[in-house]
C-alpha cells in the first residue's frame, strides 16, 4: 500500500523566464468585454481611464504601448474586471499573449523601459 496519494498534476507554463529581476505586481481593472484573457497577456493602459486593454500596436487609445504582463487567466466577458499583473521580472517570449498583429519583438524595447525583460526559453 502507498503512504501517499496524487492529488493532481501541475504542467508549467514556462511564463517566468528568470529570476534576476524581481517580480512585482500590482492590481489592474481590465477593460471589460475582451473575453477570457490568458496569463501571460500583455497589457497596454487606456490614456482616457487608466483601465488595461490587450496590448496591440495598431491601438490609438494609449493600449498600443505594452506597460504589464497578466498573472492569471482573468475572464472580462461581463465587464470591467480586476486583475493582478507583474509590472516587473524576466519573461518567456514565447509564453506571451499579444493583441492584434502584436508580437514581442513590436513591445520588446518598451517593456523593457518599464523593468519587464524577455529572453527566450531555454
């Protein structure tokens, strides 16, 4: 008989690309109706109400610049919705949700500004 008993399994999602930088987050209102938004989405701030929108770089209303990666999985479907997010730390690329026809090389040199690093998986 077993002393011990699987209870259930975790897969990593590889979103955390290192620890040289430290994470840091800070709670966000989303705006509402983008649907479920997955961890590791990136999140550009509304200039007109300070809300994160899914950053996409053809954006015109302040969410085209990427300033915040999502923590957790946050559904927005029935409204405004509040949300942490690391506002620092070292990230997968690859592991990143982007809007639009975003990709990490468009945000890189932004995030960068604001203390997120990004660095390939290894």
């Amino acid at each position: 008989m077993s002393s011990y008993e699987v209870i259930g399994t975790h897969v990593p999602d590889n979103l955390i690309g290192g620890t040289e930088f430290p994470l840091m987050p800070t709670l966000v209102t989303l705006v509402g109706g983008q649907g479920v938004l997955p961890r590791g989405s990136v999140v550009g701030i509304v200039t007109a109400d300070k809300k994160g929108k899914l950053v996409d770089k053809a954006a015109v209303d302040g969410s085209e610049v990427a300033k915040l990666i999502l923590c957790d999985d946050t559904d927005t479907t029935l409204g405004d919705t509040k949300a942490i997010c690391y506002k620092t730390g070292v990230f997968n690329r690859n592991a990143l949700n982007f809007g639009g026809a975003s990709v990490a090389a468009d945000h890189e040199e932004e995030l960068r500004d604001v203390g997120i690093y990004l660095k390939e998986e290894f």
